[in-house]
C-alpha cells in the first residue's frame, strides 16, 4: 500500500493535477509529501552514485 502510494506520487500525470480534497492543509500536506519523496530518491541517487564512483 505505501509503495502504491508512493509510485501515485510520482506519476507524471497527477503531479499537477488539482485533487479532489477541498481543505487547503490537506492539499499543502500532500504537496510537501511529494517534495520530501522526490528529495529522499534524489538523495538515494547521489549516495549510490557516490557509492559506486
């Protein structure tokens, strides 16, 4: 379930997409959870990039 969640997050097309929840925290929350995952896997890149090179 997190990792469906997780891969919803990234998909391309619901980026930008308006959601359905009409209360501004909630919106903001997820906004900042899509930031924080995309930080965390960016981060993971460059450790293993590090790691390997």
């Amino acid at each position: 379930m997190i990792l469906k969640k997780i891969l919803y997050y990234l998909n391309p097309k619901n980026l930008f997409r308006k959601s359905e929840e009409s209360n501004i925290n909630l919106r903001m929350m997820h906004g900042i959870n899509k930031i924080s995952i995309f930080m965390f896997l960016i981060c993971l890149v460059v450790l293993l990039i590090r790691w390997l090179g």
